[in-house]
C-alpha cells in the first residue's frame, strides 16, 4: 500500500504568534525582525505585508522603503520555541512517527491510521487552530519530496493576503503528473547555478527533467543527475525520522582558502571523524549512519551518506566510510571550499562487540586512552605522525 505522508508548516509562524501576544497586529502589514536603521533584516512577515513583495531575510530597511507604514516587531524567539513544542506535542499525539525539520515545519507518516490522508489533514489543522489559535497548511502525498513541494504549492496560491490555511493532495499514481508543470526550481535540488544549466538545455519544468533521457543527465551532473531523474519521476523512499533518527553528531571546516590538494583534504576528514567519534563517546552514543558533507568554491554543497551494518563509535570505522564517501564524489584537483563529517541514527551506549572481536576491543581501549589524554593535555597533546609537519593543524576540531 502507498504510503501517507503529511507535510505541515505553520503559517507566517512568528507573526502568528505575534498576533496572539497582541490582536491589534491583526490583518496589519508588519514584520518581526531587526532595526531597519541598523543591518536587521525580516525573520518572518504577515500576509498583508507581504502584498508589497515583503519576504523572509529582506533587510528591514529595504521592507520600509516598500511599505512605508510597516509595523515592526522585535524577534522574541522564546515564545516562539514555547509554542512550537506545543504544536509538536499535538502531532505526536496523532503518530509517533514525526520528524520536526525546523520550528514551524515537520513531516508525519500517518500510513497505520485507517483515515484518509486528507481527512487526517483536515483534523490536525482543525486541532492546531481549535487549541492553539494558530494557522497552518498541509501537503498530503505518497512521500516526503511531493509532501513538500505540494504544501508549496498550495501556499502559493493563495494571494489574499489572509494566512492559507491550505491543504493540497496529491493522489497516490499522479506524482509525475502533478510535478510536471512546475519551474525547476520547487524540485529539491535545483539551485540557482543547477536551474540556469538546465535552462540552457531547454529544461524549464520539472517535467522536462523526467523525460530527459537520465543517462544524459548523469553524464552531464554526475551523480545528482541520477537524483534529478528520479525525483522528477516523484521518486522518495526516504522514512520520517523519529527525533532519536535525526539527531545527529557532526563537525565541519571551512578552509580559509580552497584546497584541491587530496592529501590535505583527506587528513582533514581524518581529523574531524575522529572529533565525531570522540563526541560519540563522550555522550556514551554510537550510530549507524556515516554523512560526508562536501562545498565547491560556487557554494554548490552535497551531502552523500552509508549506512554501516552496526552501530558504531569507532574512529577507524567512520573514517573509513567518509573517506570512501569523498573518493565516490571527489576529482583529483577540484578544490574544496568545506567539508564536513557527521553521524546520525543514534543509540544509546557503545557498540556491542562480539566475544570475538579481539582487535576491536584493543581498538576501543586505545582510543579512551588517547581521549583521557587529550582531555587532559589538549587535542594536539597526541598526533598522527603524518600530522607531526601539518603547520596548519586545527586544535579544535
């Protein structure tokens, strides 16, 4: 059976809070946000103001040139926080399978209940208004990517100036059918620099993408050209990730400048996995999935991730995944503006090893060794010796 799968975002969600805290806002241009007279910008705008072509990460001072009489309000992200674990609070009562993938935004996967996913939908929205006063739209489809983007959609219609309060479906079997009218630019993805390469092919919509030929695409985008192809078929086997899922341990380097040199690159993920094992066993965790993370000198950025056969906090284990991630997607001589390392598909307490696993035993009471040292005596207190000549060692990574 197909699955149901709920996108919900909760409408101009600080305004909406706003709102609350003060009724007279109501149906008010305004926006929450920084000092126009200063380098604020707008962190979230009301529909009414957002008539005037008013948006998200728009200097403050640029808002008031558009709408003269707009309302400012200061950011009070505590209330804010107060009331986003209360909505969550409302979809975990529903399903325990919710992924909250920011403040006002979370995915359900409602697949075990007998309604209908819009009907489910059409509930949650009633609720959240009923208990917390507050405005929200749903996208309700077969998977996460076509969830998301309908919900999108859905809000974008609505040009009233009114919060939408939409709630759009995309019937199991019409994915492609409802994907393929739209710009390139609503597919997960496609950013500004993919958007114009694909432009100069004639691909305008994602429509387009699903029927160009995807050996091409690959030969053209690499491996996100497989991406490509298959999420403009509506192609999304990725699960909601309960919280425990999506939490994660990760850290990252930016270079001052871009380096293509491959040893270098390959010792600084060498450093930071083992600054992710070292979070792991810190906080007694051990995890199954290994990410890499990679940013071209454009800003491009991917991630790549594998899944190990068992949970592990073990340094040689996450390195050698990540390394094997970078080899898969790295050139000899293309530089690298960041990388980054992480873990996720947390558990509680250490990889259990079998009665067997004599080296991996030897291996782990080495590296508590090595962590009680460099708690002691600082991370560079113990260096490989391919590091001993590295002039531009990190400590703290």
């Amino acid at each position: 059976m197909p699955r149901k799968i709920l996108h919900l975002d909760l409408d101009a969600f600080f305004c909406a809070v706003e709102e609350l805290h003060n009724p007279a806002l109501t149906g008010k241009p305004f926006a929450v946000g920084g000092n126009p007279e200063g380098r604020g910008v707008v962190a979230s705008c009301s529909y009414a103001a957002r008539v005037f072509g008013i948006h998200s990460a728009m200097p403050m001072a640029e808002a008031v040139r558009r709408c003269p009489e707009l309302i400012i309000v200061p950011n009070r992200r505590g209330a804010y926080t107060e009331m986003s674990r209360r909505v969550m609070a409302i979809l975990h009562e529903l399903t325990p399978w919710v992924e909250q993938i920011s403040i006002d935004e979370a995915f359900l996967d409602v697949s075990d209940l007998p309604q209908e996913g819009k009907t489910l939908a059409g509930q949650l929205q009633t609720t959240i208004r009923s208990e917390l006063d507050l405005p929200c739209s749903l996208g309700v489809a077969t998977n996460k990517l076509v969830a998301k983007i309908a919900n999108d959609v859905g809000k974008g219609k609505i040009q009233s100036g009114a919060y939408p309060n939409a709630i759009t479906l995309v019937p199991a079997g019409k994915e492609v059918e409802f994907l393929a009218p739209l710009p390139t630019r609503s597919l997960w993805g496609v950013g500004p620099k993919t958007a114009e390469r694909l432009a100069a092919l004639g691909i305008r919509h994602i429509g387009d993408i699903a029927i160009w030929p995807e050996d091409d695409l690959v030969r053209r985008f690499g491996k996100h050209g497989r991406d490509l192809a298959q999420r403009a078929q509506g192609i999304d086997d990725r699960a909601v990730a309960t919280e425990r899922e999506a939490k994660s341990i990760s850290k990252e380097l930016t270079f001052a400048k871009d380096v293509a040199d491959g040893t270098e690159l390959r010792r600084t993920i060498r450093r930071l996995a083992e600054g992710v094992g070292r979070g792991l066993r810190r906080q007694k965790l051990s995890g199954v999935t290994v990410r890499l993370k990679l940013r071209w000198p454009d800003f491009t950025t991917l991630t790549r991730q594998t899944t190990l056969a068992s949970a592990t906090d073990r340094d040689s284990e996450i390195v050698r995944a990540a390394l094997r991630l970078f080899d898969n997607e790295w050139s000899e001589g293309r530089h690298v503006r960041l990388i980054g390392v992480g873990v996720s598909g947390l558990q509680d307490g250490y990889r259990q090893l079998s009665l067997w696993d004599a080296e991996g035993e030897h291996d782990r009471e080495l590296q508590h060794a090595l962590d009680d040292i460099r708690q002691k005596y600082g991370r560079s207190a113990v260096r490989r010796g391919t590091e001993l000549d590295d002039r531009r060692y990190d400590d703290s990574i």
